[in-house]
C-alpha cells in the first residue's frame, strides 16, 4: 500500500523532531550532571576548609555547633579523623565507624594537603559518596583532618529530576511541533490533492477543471502550469477532434466519389460517351487526395525534430515571379490585378529553397482565394540589415482581430474561409510560420475590415545581396 505525502512528510518531521530531541536532551543532561559536581565540589571544598580553620581556632564545642550548622547548609556529612586516621567526630551517616581508620595513603595524600574523591574512601564509606578532605593544621602541626561527604545518589536525584524536566518540555514542544506539522502538511498536501483531481477529470475528458490558485509560492506556480496545461491540452483535443472529423470528411468525399464513378464506368451505369468526362473528375479527385496526403506528411515532417535546412543561394525574386507565373490562369479567371513583379530588383538569399518556396506558394494562393473578383495583390521584396522582407497584400473582407491571433494556428479556418475553400484543411499558414521560425524568421499578419489583408515575412541572411542592376521584364509582365 502507497504512503501518502502527508503520512510521509509527517513521518519525517516527527523522526527528526525525536532525534533532535534525544539529542540535546542527552547533551543537556550530562552538561547538568557535570555542572552539579563541580558546583558541589567547590561548595563542599570551601565549606571544609572553613569547618578545618575552626576546628584549629575554636573550643570543641564551638567547633562541633558550627560544623553541625555547616551540614545542614551544605547537607552533607562531616567527620574529623586524627593524625593516624581513626574517626574521632561524626555529624552525618556517611561516615567510617568510629573504631575504624582511613586507609594511610588516603591520609598521606589529605595530610599533604586538599584531597578530592568520587568513591568509598578505600571501602572506608558503606556507599558511593563525594569527597573533600583537607588537614587540620594547629600552630603549624598537622593534628588530623576534616572529611565532607555527599552521596552520589544526591547526584542521580537531580539528574532524574532534570530528565524528567527534560522530556515534559519534549513532550510539550513535540506536541506543538506535531500539532503545527498536521496543519503545515493538510496545507501543503490540499492543492496536490486538488492537482491530483484535476489531472483525474482530464485523464477523463473534462478539461473544463481548474485548480483554485490561491498562493504564489511554487505550489502555485505548479498550479498555474497544470491550469494553462489543461487549456492546452483541451484546446489540442478540440483541434484533434475537428481535424480527425476535417479528415474524415475530406476522406470520405473524394473516395465515395472515384469510388462511384469508377464503378459506373464498370457496370455501364455511365455511357461510354461520357467515360472521359467522369474519368476527369475521378482524376481530380484523386489529385485532391494526393494534396491532402502531402499537406499532412509535410506537416509532421515540419513538426519533428529530424528536418535538416538543405540551404543554397537563389534568386529570391525569381521565386516570387515563378510562384505567381503557376497561379496565372487563376489571377486571370477572376481578373485580378498584380502591382509590384516588374519592380522587383534580384534578390539573393541562402535559404532552403524547396521550403521557402512553399512559403511563397502558400501566401500567394491564399491571397489569390480570398481576393474577390476585380481585385487587387500587391507584392513587395525589401533588403534590410542583413534579412529579406517579403511582403503580399489582398483586397478583399480582411480578417477580425480574433481571427488575426488565431490565423496561424494549426487547422484553423475563418468562417469565410470554410465557405470559399472547401478542399482546404488549414495547413497552409501553420505550415508558413513553421518553415520562418525554422529559418530563424518572423511572419506577421495585418489586415483591416472590407479592406485589406496583408503578410509579411522577414527573413533573415548573412549573404543578403541587393542587386541594384536593372531588372530584365519577366514574362509575367510580357504577357500582361
């Protein structure tokens, strides 16, 4: 079973929170205990020197009164031991009998000044004790000395006590440090859980589902990138299906066409008279196909990766006035007037010349069908710093602002469009902007209402060359 991001990241927050405690707490403690010793040791060390200077100043029983007050204070046992080590004065438990001795090296080393031990004085104390002793000196004679004594349990009290202090502020902080990750998690998962509806609802279908951005960290950035994901994907969907249903059409009308002609010729539905006339269409048609065929193998060669530039240097005038000298019989038939071929000045470019053919084709028969009968195409080749502006402009209906932002996308076709070009797929301008991007160019589209529509493509080479000679007349302007 899958652990969910919250489970996870909680997990992780409330090891590392343990850890960390476990740590300093244990830094903390043994810091405690060191620091409690030392304290007791100087207070225990300066407490017995002051009990040993009594003790060679004052009467016994002064003696006694103020070392029982210094007990109390210091809470801690002290007994005197005499030059040979037997215990002559106890005011505590921790403590040798009074018929035993210290162990003489124990009180070679006191007699010979202030002796410390963390033990049993030579197993001279029934328990594990602190301990101070110094000597008690007398007009300059060493008479015996003074012990203080503190148990160590003493020690492992206050070290259980701050353990304990210890884990209840772990325990408090841990719960605080939990309570906050619950919230920061729930907080931090909710949009991922939304993401993760979202991706569920498109994986579905519905690509109307947003995620609700309502912060701009990078979770809200992932957000927006899934919401703007998402318009893509539902606006490719919406382009996939009407190209999938464009095809189809386009598909299903030529083939039920060759297909019925063809088999009227067979079975003599058709007369043999007429066999020419249907075998025309039929080769019409199937000339359709072909173009559709080719549109689409040159759309997914432009849009794959693979598709080398086969540059070479041509006359790019020459190309315009080859283009438009094809389209010849068209530009008479609806008796439109050209503007521009014959001034024209030879241009040379290094380009994929196969491809920027293809632009030029596009454009022109694009502007050729949408320019009504009578009317006029302007055409125009600059050389700018270095780059080539092609320019071709229509009369005619012109487009909206709304079709200008969508005029180059992919099987997009105006209104208008749909009714005049009814063979058309709405390759032709993606595939122009495909071939100029490829070349490093731009292509802009400007047009204004019951006016004009106008292309222009800038295309850029290092070995531009305007040549300034004048022109030869080109046959289109012979036989105009």
């Amino acid at each position: 079973m899958r652990k969910s991001i919250f489970i996870r990241y909680f997990s992780t927050v409330a090891i590392i929170v343990f850890l960390s405690f476990t740590f300093f707490s244990g830094i903390l403690i043994i810091n405690s205990q060191r620091q409690w010793v030392s304290d007791k040791n100087k207070l225990l060390s300066k407490n017995v020197e002051i009990a040993a200077a009594m003790l060679s100043e004052n009467s016994t029983e002064q003696s006694i009164n103020a070392m029982e007050a210094i007990s109390q204070i210091v809470d801690a046992t002290i007994f005197t031991v005499d030059e040979n080590g037997r215990c002559s004065f106890v005011i505590g438990k921790d403590s040798p009998d009074y018929d035993s001795s210290i162990d003489k090296s124990i009180l070679k080393k006191v007699l010979k000044g202030k002796y410390t031990e963390t033990g049993l004085l030579a197993n001279s104390l029934n328990r594990k004790c602190f301990i101070v002793g110094v000597p008690i000196i007398e007009d300059g004679v060493v008479q015996g000395a003074v012990f203080a004594t503190v148990p160590m349990k003493e020690a492992n009290l206050y070290t259980i006590s701050t353990l304990k202090t210890v884990l209840l502020c772990a325990v408090i902080v841990m719960l605080i440090a939990f309570v906050a990750t619950y919230f920061a998690s729930v907080q931090m998962t909710k949009p991922l859980r939304d993401m993760a509806q979202v991706v569920k609802k498109i994986e579905s279908g519905d690509f109307s589902a947003k995620v609700p951005i309502n912060r701009r960290d990078e979770i809200g950035l992932l957000a927006e990138a899934i919401n703007k994901m998402t318009v893509s994907v539902g606006a490719l969907e919406e382009m996939r299906s009407s190209f999938i249903s464009s095809v189809s059409h386009e598909l299903k009308t030529p083939m039920q066409t060759i297909s019925g002609f063809v088999d009227g010729i067979l079975d003599g539905t058709i007369p043999k008279k007429d066999t020419e006339k249907y075998l025309r269409i039929v080769s019409d048609e199937t000339k359709r196909l072909a173009r559709l065929v080719n549109s689409m193998l040159q759309l997914s060669r432009l849009q794959s990766e693979k598709i080398k530039l086969n540059k070479t240097t041509f006359n790019f005038s020459d190309m315009v006035i080859s283009v438009f000298l094809s389209f010849e019989k068209k530009v008479e038939d609806k008796r439109i007037e050209i503007v521009g071929l014959d001034m024209l000045k030879p241009i040379s470019l290094t380009a994929d010349r196969d491809l920027i053919y293809q632009v030029i084709y596009n454009l022109t028969e694009n502007a050729i069908k949408f320019t009504p009968e009578g009317g006029e195409i302007s055409v125009n080749c600059e050389c700018e710093k270095q780059t080539i502006k092609f320019i071709i402009k229509n009369s005619g209906e012109g487009l909206t602002q709304s079709e200008m932002s969508k005029i180059f996308e992919r099987f997009y076709k105006t209104d208008r469009s749909r009714s005049i070009d009814k063979t058309g797929m709405g390759f032709g301008l993606y595939i122009v902007k495909t071939i100029v991007s490829l070349h490093g160019g731009k292509i802009s589209v400007g047009s204004v209402l019951n006016k004009y529509t106008q292309f222009e493509v800038i295309l850029p080479d290092k070995e531009v060359i305007a040549e300034i000679d004048t022109r030869k007349e080109t046959k289109f302007k012979e036989k105009n």
